[in-house]
C-alpha cells in the first residue's frame, strides 16, 4: 500500500507541473549561413505555417554573431511569399553597436542579438509562408554570422 501511495502521489505531482506548463506563445524559425560566412546575395528561407488569418503577431529577428566578427550591422532585404504567390520586399539595417539593438546577451563566442520588426502584423492568408534574408552589403562576404532567425509571437491584445 505505500507503494501505491507514492505512486499516486508521484502521478498528482506529475500532473499538478503539466498543468502550470503553458504552450508556447511564439515559434523560432532558425537557418545557418554555410560556414559562418553569408555571402552577398545569398539567402536564407524560413517557412512559416499559418493556420489563423485572423491572429495578430509580433515579428523579431534574432542573430547570433561570433564575438570575434567586426561586423557593426546586419544589411537585410527580406522578401515575403504568401501562399497565393504575392511577394513584398522589406529592407533592414539592423545595428550590432549602440543605439537600436533590442537585446544583447553573449554566450561563450557567440554574441546574440534580437530586434523588433513588426508588431501586430496579419497574415491574411492561411497557409505557409516565406520569409527569404537576403545578404545586401557592400562587402562579397560578412563572416561570423552564426545563424539568422525570425521568432513569430503570437499578440496577446
């Protein structure tokens, strides 16, 4: 009997911790350049599933860049598919000194850095859409970019 007893206490605790556990509010979508090295004109593609057309979200962008890398920014030109085949352009300059980085934390080698693109954005259509990161310095190359992301939270007002 006490044996039992654990057991149900052990499954009442069990399930007391899940309960509190809320699902997650946003989603990370990540892609790495190939060898820490995104090269002028290249991209990288983020797949974003939409199943509410009617939910409003907040957009960031989050990179992680080696801490040896002299790079002051983060040139960008995002090029947005819907998923009737519509394509918008956005272009970004996204700072890695001073004034307009939202977020700054560095971990070993790596410094990370988060940035606020949209708030309160519509996807007016269900389905996936592409969020293509286009590389548009003036230099062939910007070493030390780790990975580029876009974090998708759901807008809770």
């Amino acid at each position: 009997m006490k044996i039992t007893g654990r057991r149900s206490l052990l499954v009442l605790v069990a399930v007391a911790l899940l309960s509190c556990i809320r699902g997650g509010d946003f989603e990370t979508y990540t892609a790495k350049p190939n060898g820490g090295e995104f090269k002028a004109g290249s991209y990288l593609e983020y797949r974003i599933p939409v199943d509410d057309s009617l939910a409003l979200y907040n957009l960031e962008v989050y990179a992680r860049i080696h801490s040896e890398s002299g790079l002051v920014e983060l040139p960008l030109r995002f090029r947005i598919g819907s998923p009737s085949g519509r394509w918008y352009t956005d272009s970004l300059s996204l700072l890695l000194t001073g004034e307009g980085k939202e977020m700054f934390s560095r971990s070993g080698m790596w410094r990370d850095f988060r940035w606020v693109y949209r708030k309160g954005i519509t996807f007016p259509e269900k389905g996936t859409w592409y969020i293509q990161a286009f590389q548009i310095s003036d230099e062939p190359v910007l070493e030390g970019v780790g990975e580029i992301g876009i974090i998708v939270k759901k807008n809770s007002q």
